[in-house]
C-alpha cells in the first residue's frame, strides 16, 4: 500500500526528467542554430568564391553539397524530434521525459558533429578566399588605370589628328582598347572570373598605353622625318660622288695588282650607282609619305633608303681601303706581319706558364703558325705579288693565335 510519501517521490522524479528534457532541447536548438548559421556563411562564401574564380571553386562548391545534403537531413532530423517530443505537454511520465531527452542529446551531437564538418571545411577554404579577396582588391585600381589609360589615348589620337597627323594605327589600337574595356564590362566577374578580369584590365592599360605613346610620337616624328629628309639627300649626293674614286681605285687595282687582290671587288661601282639610285626612290616614297603626313611609313622608306646608302658607303670603303692596304704592304711587307708576330709570341708565352708545361695541342697549334708566317712572305714573288692573300694569310693566322689564347684560359678558369 503507497503513501502521500511515494506520490511525492514520484513528483520529484517527474519535474528532475522534464528539466533534463527541456535542458537537452534548449541544448539541441542551440546546436541547430549553430549548424544553421554556419551552413549559411559558408554557402555564401563558396557563392563568392564561384563569383571570384569559377574553375578553381568547382572541387569546393562539391564538397560543400555533400556537407550541405548531411546538415539538411540532420535538419528534418531535428524538427522530427521537436515534433515527437512536446515538453509543453505536463501530462507525461518520467519514463517519456528521459526519451525526449536521449532523442535530443542524439539530435545535438549529430548537429554538433556536422557544424564541426562545416567549419573544418571553412579553415580549409579560408586561405583561397583570402588569396581572392587580397586580389579583389587590386581590381578597382586596376580598372581605373585602364580607364584613365583609355582617356588619355583618346586625348593624344586627338591632339595628333588636330595638327594634321596621320593617326589611323594608333587611333585602331585605341579602338581595340575600347573593345576589350567594353568586353570587361558586360561580362564581369561573372564571366571572366577574378583573374580574368585583372588580365583584361591590364590589357586594357596595355593596349591604350602603346596608343597614347604613338600618337604622342606622332609631331616628334614628323620633325624627325623632315630633318632626316634633308641629311639623307645631303648624304645621297655623297655617297653618288664616291662613284668616281671608286672606279679610279678600280682601275689602280686592275692594272698594278694581281687579279685575286681584287676580283671580290669587280662591279664595285655599279653596285654602288645601283644603290644610289634606290636610295632616291626610297627618299622621293618618303617625301611623298610625309606629304600625306604618313609619318610611320615616311619613316620606313627611310630607313630603307640609309640602308642602301650604308652599303654603298661600305662598298666604297672596301675599295678605296683595298689600294692603301695594298700601297702599305707593297712599301713594307715586313710592317704588317709585325703585329702578327706579337699576337703568336704572345700565345707562346702563355702556353709555356700553364702548370705542368703546355698542353700538347697548344704547341702544335702554335709550331704551325711559326711555320705559317715564315712561309707568308713566299707569296709575295712575281711581277704581280698577290699582296691581298699575303695580307689575308697574316689576319688567319693571327685569328687562330687569337683562339689558342682563349681555349688556354678556358681551360684554365675549369681548372680553377
């Protein structure tokens, strides 16, 4: 038989398991508010991150679904409990407390267990979004050196048309800049990514720069052309006179020297009136071009017509060189072969103090030298001394003294 002292007991035991049970909600409801908050963050920054660099945040955007599929089920989990499990019911045994309160100390732990996978997988995803937004933050500078860079080009390809300037090529470099800022701007980060973007805005900059730069030449070289102009014309009338000296010095060669000391030479002065008279058409395109104030293309024909001139003069150098050359050595063959001397003396010299004597190949390169300059002046017999092959001989052979030098201190700079 039960007395008013089991009653109580029982009471006691009631209102002890309905604390345990409303503590264990109170538990898992901050559990799913945690989980909840965490699955949201980080859904919005894979979002931005996708925003940012879509290629790179497709293995995150994966693994952050599953992570998601688990927190949701884990949701409808919890929600199922609170359902089961109505504590604002007073009329429920000790025995129903202790349920709802294990089935809500389950519903915490697997909340807590999937909010500590979402933040593990945040840790993991922070240093990508910091690189990111670090690079973000060169995007607006970026983009507004690429407009100024835009405005500026406008303002030179402006001011060159203004005076009269041919700007056709800097004007389409300055069209293709536009283009590619127009491209940035309806595609965004969207459709370029971050990384995109900064390399559009950079080509943007790039692009209009070199623009603003030629048009900016532009008056500079027009007066540079003008100027070339007249020295080239000058310098045309120069190099037409060396024609007849030219031919002189042939005629000296042919006649007092042998045919070797000048068969290179032969047409010397046709090569050179030829030449002459390109670098006039050359020079009349230009004049043309910079009538149109087509600078870029005066400046061209030009530089073609220097070149002419610069083989013409190299042409005739080699001719007039040839007859003193030939004058020297014929007055003193001995004089040039001097310096010959010295350039193998000299290698002797050094392939004598390497340690340990002088390598074997050394000294018989060296031998055969000595035997070639005491045999050089042989060449020098006849009516017609073939001095341009004695002269040649002297140059190989000191070229290859030359070369013996510097395998010597190659070898000796391995060596150590």
């Amino acid at each position: 038989m039960r007395g008013p002292g089991d009653q109580r007991r029982r009471s006691g035991r009631g209102a002890q398991a309905a604390a345990g049970a409303v503590e264990a909600r109170e538990a898992a409801a901050a559990a799913f508010y945690d989980m909840d908050q965490a699955q949201k963050y980080i859904d919005g920054r894979v979002t931005v991150f996708e925003d940012l660099d879509a290629k790179a945040a497709a293995p995150a955007r994966r693994e952050f679904s599953g992570l998601a599929e688990a927190a949701d089920a884990a949701s409808v989990a919890y929600i199922s409990v609170l359902d089961a499990h109505d504590l604002d019911d007073r009329d429920r045994s000790p025995a129903e407390y202790d349920a709802a309160r294990r089935a809500f100390v389950a519903s915490t732990e697997r909340l807590q267990h999937i909010t500590r996978n979402l933040n593990g997988f945040a840790e993991r995803l922070a240093p990508q979004m910091a690189r990111l937004e670090s690079a973000l933050d060169q995007l607006p500078p970026r983009l507004t050196a690429a407009r100024d860079a835009v405005a500026a080009a406008d303002t030179a390809v402006a001011a060159a048309k203004e005076a009269g300037m041919d700007a056709s090529e800097p004007e389409a470099e300055l069209e293709r800049a536009r283009q590619v800022l127009a491209q940035l701007g309806s595609q965004g980060l969207g459709g370029l990514g971050l990384d995109g973007a900064i390399r559009k805005a950079d080509e943007v900059r790039d692009i209009a720069e070199r623009a603003r730069e030629a048009a900016a030449e532009l008056p500079q070289m027009a007066q540079k052309v003008r100027n070339s102009l007249a020295s080239a014309r000058t310098r045309v009338d120069v190099v037409a006179n060396r024609a007849g000296p030219v031919r002189e010095a042939m005629r000296i060669l042919v006649r007092g020297y042998s045919q070797s000391c000048w068969q290179d030479l032969k047409g010397a002065p046709e090569s050179i009136e030829a030449a002459v008279t390109r670098a006039r058409e050359r020079l009349n395109e230009a004049s043309a071009y910079a009538a149109r104030t087509e600078w870029r293309q005066a400046q061209q024909a030009l530089t073609a017509a220097r070149t002419e001139l610069n083989a013409a003069d190299r042409r005739a150098g080699q001719v007039t060189g040839r007859v003193d050359e030939l004058k020297a050595v014929a007055e003193d063959p001995s004089r040039p072969a001097e310096g010959v001397h010295f350039a193998v003396r000299d290698a002797q010299r050094l392939a004598m103090s390497q340690p340990g004597g002088p390598a074997p190949q050394h000294v018989q390169v060296l031998d055969s030298l000595v035997e070639r300059l005491e045999r050089a002046p042989d060449r020098l017999t006849g009516a017609h001394p073939d001095y341009w092959a004695y002269l040649q001989e002297l140059e190989s052979i000191k070229t290859t003294a030359g070369d013996v030098v510097a395998r010597i201190r190659a070898e000796r700079a391995q060596q150590g």
